[in-house]
C-alpha cells in the first residue's frame, strides 16, 4: 500500500460519544498508514482535543490534528463514489448488504480507478441508524460470534484499517496492468449525496402529482432509496431523474 492509496481511504466517525475512542482510531489509523479521519457532530465538540483522546492516541497526535469535525455527513461522503456503513444490525430497507469480506475487493478496485472511498462508524451505544445508512452504497459487517457480533469502535476501525493494508499490498506483478494493456473505463458513479438530494427532489415530485400522500407516505421513499441503492445510480441518471422530478413539479 502506497500514500496516495491511503489518501483515498476517508474514515469516518458518526457522533461518537467518547474522546478515547476517537483517540484510540486515530492511534489504529496511524500504524496501519491511514490518516484522513472525519468527526461528525460529536456528542463532545472539540472531541480531538480533549485529554483522553491525546492520550490514547499515543503518539498519532497530528492524525487528531488534522482531523476535520463536522456537523453534515453529507458532506464527508459528497465526493466519494464508494461509501460503506459498518454495521451488525440488519436493516428491512437500505443499501445492499455484503460482510466486509466481500467489501474489499469492491474498495481495492475503486482505489485502483483513483476513486475515493468512505467507510462509516456509527455511535458506540447505536451504531448507524437509518439515515446514515441512507448515505451509503453499501451497508457491511464484520464476520464476528453471531452470539455476540458487538466491537469496541476503535478495535472495529483497527480490524478494517489492518485488513485493507493487507488487500492493498497484494498486487502482485501478473495482476498489474501491462504498459500496452488498456486500463478499464471507470464507471461515473454519483455519491451518496447526490442521490439522496435526487430522492428529496422526487418526493417533491411525487406529492405534486398525489401520488405520495404526506400525511401517510407509508414505505415508499425508503423502498426508492433501496431500489436506487441497489442499482448504483451514475451521475448522468441523477440529472435524468431530476429531470423527471422537475416535470412533476410543474404539473402542480
């Protein structure tokens, strides 16, 4: 694994409740050659800097230091055309589901095509909830006791963190694109965001025609976002479908 392989892994943290856990993933993140570490709307503001985390980071100081906390996950995964929600808990909507076995080689090839990739953590006590896997392309746990599948947070990011050292660096020279081999066309995935702006637009859309009743929507805009979630929109259907969500509007 090189840095600019590295640079493309984004790790984020979703309202994490205790600094020692925030320090202790920046510690796991920093020996297995990770870095890019996002804080969104911790339950401590400031969490980087409070004592316990220093501490525990244990010489990954400057992986705190450079950690950006913010209030939008939307904004941490609006660039990233591959985003995964670690989670045990089964969900009857949301993304595809895959175990974080399978999950690897789908970030190894989107880090070959220089595509970045998030991965999310949710709160200690609740782990990611429905909307935040609303954001993802992909929803992935870990193969753990299925008496007992529950992980520390900072050990979760370190078995994630050390696995993909390992798949990064196992480019061998028979799997490497030749010199006179063509690299395969890179697919032009819309992140997350945007489909979930597009879904905002439909639903819009939707009421407009009476076809989704506001006061007893039932499932279906989370069936939508599971059907869309399934297909992995690209960015040129997103502006088809706005289009279609548009001319819905204007039929009101």
């Amino acid at each position: 694994m090189n840095t600019a392989q590295a640079q493309l892994l984004r790790w984020v943290l979703v309202e994490t409740s205790h600094p020692g856990n925030v320090g202790s993933a920046a510690r796991a993140l920093k020996t297995m050659g990770f870095g890019d570490l996002r804080l969104i709307r911790p339950k401590i503001p400031g969490v980087a800097n409070m004592p316990e985390a220093i501490a525990l980071a244990s010489g990954a100081v400057d992986i705190l230091e450079t950690s950006q906390e913010s209030q939008s996950l939307e904004s941490a995964v609006q660039d990233c055309a591959l985003v995964l929600g670690l989670t045990s808990r089964d969900r009857e909507f949301g993304p595809p589901a895959l175990n974080w076995q399978d999950a690897r080689p789908l970030i190894k090839a989107a880090i070959k095509g220089k595509q970045r990739v998030a991965l999310l953590f949710g709160p200690e006590r609740t782990g990611l909830d429905n909307h935040h896997l609303s954001l993802c392309t992909h929803r992935v746990w870990l193969d753990a006791n299925p008496l007992y599948p529950s992980l520390n947070l900072a050990q979760a990011i370190m078995v994630c963190a050390f696995t993909l050292r390992e798949t990064l660096g196992e480019d061998s020279e028979s799997t490497l694109l030749s010199e006179t081999q063509e690299a395969p066309e890179l697919i032009d995935y819309a992140d997350p965001a945007a489909v979930a702006a597009m879904l905002e637009h439909w639903r819009k859309g939707l009421e407009a025609i009476d076809y989704l009743d506001p006061a007893n929507p039932k499932k279906l805009m989370p069936r939508l976002q599971a059907l869309f979630a399934r297909t992995r929109l690209q960015k040129e259907e997103i502006d088809l479908l706005r289009g279609i969500a548009k001319q819905m509007l204007l039929q009101k």
